[in-house]
C-alpha cells in the first residue's frame, strides 16, 4: 500500500522532523513538502488529490485553517501538526481527521496513520481521530479561555438556540461559541456516538436504559429519540442486546 502525502509548515525544524518521522513508515510516500503557504495553495490546487495532507496552524499570509478550508477537497485526510492545542475546534470545523500536538512521539505519530489505514484484526479506537481522545471547546465570553472534553467523559452535546451544551461525568459546559453543526459532523464520524434529535447527539456508552422512545442517560437525563432516528437508533440497540428475550420496545 502507497500512501501519498504532502506537508506544509513554515518551521524547518519540525518538517524535517515530521519527514524523519515518514521515512520510518514505509507506506508512506511523500509527494512534496512546503514551507510558504500561499506557494503550497498554488500547487496542491493545480494538482492530483493526494491521501494525507500534514499542515501546520500558525504559518504567515495564510493560516493552517484558512489553508485547510481551501485545499479539504484535495486530500482524503487532513492532518494539523501544531504547537497549540487552542486551535482543536477550528482544526475540525475543517473536517481534520487527526490533530497532533508537537511535539508528538513516533508513536502518537504511528498510531495516527493507524487509525487513518487500519491493518489487520485489531480492536477500533472509536476516538481515533483525536490524537488523545480530547478536545478543547471556547467557554462563555472573549476572553480566550478553553475547557477541556474528554471523549470518554462526554455524555451528550445539544444545541439550545446560539449556544452548544455539553454534558459529561463531571460537569455541563455551555459554550457560545462552538459550532453544533461542526461538533455534529465531528462526533457521527465515531461509532461511540449516535444521533437521536436534530439538536442532540448521545455518548452510546452512557444509555442507562431505553423506556420505549426515551432514553436515560448515565447522569439521569432523559431524551426522547425523534422519528426520524428511530431506525437507526433500533439497530444499534438490537446489534447489543443479549441472545435472550428483550420483550416489547416501541421504537
């Protein structure tokens, strides 16, 4: 298998260490790498798709964001390379696959490309495409200030008119600048989540039980699956019931 790749980042150092990093895997078969953005913007745009894009986030002339949101339809899969962890939500507002924190290990590095080309029988990282299975999300305010969500900890995420809830074990955060439609499209691309309403997704590992169209959750919130996911909410419920009778269900 050739995985074609192309790398962008204004910092040499960290480019000669994301190629040092490629040369171990040999499926891996860099294409081109570029240090001016606005260069790489006129090339990759001239150019046949490619497999993986590694991009940096704080480059001059052109941000690593802005530079994503132009090149998204020339890659398969999108990967920042940065230095700084408040960049996450943006990151994925441009449907990045994976977001490494510099600096990341060859393993972090490995088990990246891992999750992107899986090989062989092995147990699926329903978070695979977060480098540490968090992220970061804008509080109330401007201040710049960000809390941190950890995958396994979120129970539900619900859009409430211009703002976006986000429940988990420890707490609910209301952030009034995070992009529900974009934490949608983020959170169905992992089996551990599934949408029950247009406005709420759920963490599949905190069902505490299914009442007919209700659902109740591990931190004793109720939400009713509308009719249009009752389908899908159905099978996901029948593929991990047990052999024995579950009896009547109204779903």
């Amino acid at each position: 298998m050739s995985i074609s790749c192309i790398a962008i980042d204004d910092d040499p150092h960290s480019l000669e260490n994301l190629i040092a990093y490629m040369d171990k895997l040999p499926d891996l078969k860099l294409i081109q790498t570029f240090t001016e953005p606005t260069q790489a913007l006129a090339e990759i745009s001239a150019s046949n798709p490619v497999d993986i894009i590694f991009l940096d986030v704080e480059m001059p002339s052109l941000s690593g964001i802005e530079l994503a949101g132009l090149l998204r339809q020339k890659t398969k899969h999108l990967v920042f390379t940065t230095a700084h962890a408040r960049y996450a939500i943006d990151a994925f507002k441009v449907d990045a696959d994976a977001y490494l924190l510099k600096p990341y290990s060859i393993l972090h590095f490995t088990k990246t490309i891992n999750n992107l080309y899986p090989t062989g029988k092995k147990e699926v990282n329903p978070f695979s495409i977060f480098e540490e299975n968090f992220f970061y999300i804008p509080l109330q305010g401007d201040d710049g200030n960000l809390i941190r969500i950890n995958l396994n900890d979120l129970i539900a995420v619900e859009d409430i008119e211009h703002d976006v809830q986000f429940k988990t074990t420890v707490s609910t955060f209301l952030s009034s600048r995070s992009n529900f439609t974009k934490m949608l499209n983020m959170l169905k691309k992992h089996s551990a989540f599934i949408q029950i309403s247009p406005t709420v997704i759920i963490a599949k590992q905190h069902i505490k039980s299914v009442l007919g169209d209700s659902i109740l959750l591990s931190n004793e919130a109720m939400y009713t699956v509308f009719d249009a996911y009752k389908d899908q909410f159905a099978r996901f419920v029948k593929s991990n019931q047990s052999g024995e009778n579950p009896g009547p269900r109204t779903l």
